[in-house]
C-alpha cells in the first residue's frame, strides 16, 4: 500500500495534471496559429508536446490499472472506465461531443445544456483524449453525421482543430478530478488504504 499502490496512484494525478498543463498550453498556440500570431513550426512543436505528455500519462495509468481494487472496482468499475474505458471506445461519439461541447448543449437542443460528467465513459478520459491528440483526420468518424456535425467535414481543419483542442482541455480537466477522486477514495480517512 504505502510502497506501491499509493505512490503509483499519486504519481497518476501529477501526471494528468501535467497533462492539462500541457494541452492547455498546445490549445493556445492552436489558436493563435489561427490569428497570425504563431508559426505552423511551433503548432506542430506544442502538439508534439501534448501527445509525448499523454504517453507518460497512460503509461502511468498502465501500472496503476494493474492495481484493479478498491475505488477502482466499485459500481462496476466505473471510474476505471472514465479514466480508461478501453476496449471500449466511440470515436463517433468523442466527435459529436467536441461539436456538443463547443455548442454548448447536445445537439443543438438548448434544453439539453453539456455536461461532459454526465456523458458515458466512452466519450472521456484517455481513450478521447487519445483520439483528439493524435487522430490525423480532422473529419469526424460518424457513419451518419448529426445535427451538431452536420457541416463539421466542410470547417477549416484550423477550426476543427481549435474545437478538438478545447473538448481536449475539458476531457484533461476531468480526468485530473477523476484521478483525485481515485487518491480521495483511496487514501482518504475512510479510503481503502487505511
């Protein structure tokens, strides 16, 4: 436990919180490629860092997944699942939630406001980031393209990017709390590791 398990989970948190620190920083120069004000070189540069720091992140998540116990079997693992739902994954689905989230609802009914904690874990953590980091086609991956992707193949790849980029901060931002929750159920007063 105080070897092992707990270092590894803590180690996972630091690195996602890196991680945010590092698409946040990729998503600046995305858009201000976009207004003139950085170089192709340096998108490429900032991207290259946000995929290379989504690797230490996963694999850091590879070793704390050997460890499926506690918080990270309960409710049928499902905050395994938002960290790292793989096999299970929707590429689809992570590109009708980039168009949901830069819409601001789901599919564009503004009755039903976005919120990326109540979507299914198939649309979150690393498995989406993953896709929004390194797919090399901006066009979305839906056999059959929504409202909200309905014009999505015919953006400019700078706005598609930009859109990938900040669903990309927001799935980062949830996966730190996801990792917290982990330390928080693990090594909290009444966490598993007491």
């Amino acid at each position: 436990v105080d070897n092992i398990i707990t270092p590894t989970f803590v180690s996972f948190n630091q690195k996602a919180q890196e991680n945010y620190q590092s698409i946040s920083q990729y998503c600046a120069v995305e858009k201000d490629v976009a207004a003139g004000s950085a170089t192709e070189q340096a998108r490429l540069e900032s991207l290259s860092s946000a995929q290379t720091s989504w690797q230490e992140t996963a694999l850091q998540w590879q070793h704390a997944e050997l460890m499926q116990m506690g918080p990270l079997i309960e409710n049928g693992s499902e905050l395994r699942n938002v960290i790292y739902s793989w096999p299970a994954k929707s590429l689809c689905g992570v590109d009708q939630d980039t168009a949901y989230f830069e819409d601001g609802n789901i599919n564009l009914n503004p009755s039903r406001p976005y919120n990326l904690k109540e979507r299914t874990a198939t649309r979150r953590g690393l498995v989406s980031l993953e896709h929004l980091l390194f797919s090399e086609s901006l066009n979305h991956n839906c056999s059959v393209a929504n409202d909200a992707l309905a014009d999505w193949n015919n953006r400019s790849d700078s706005e598609r990017r930009i859109a990938r980029c900040e669903f990309a901060v927001e799935v980062a931002s949830d996966l730190i709390d996801n990792s917290q929750i982990l330390l928080d159920r693990w090594q909290g007063d009444d966490g598993y590791a007491m």
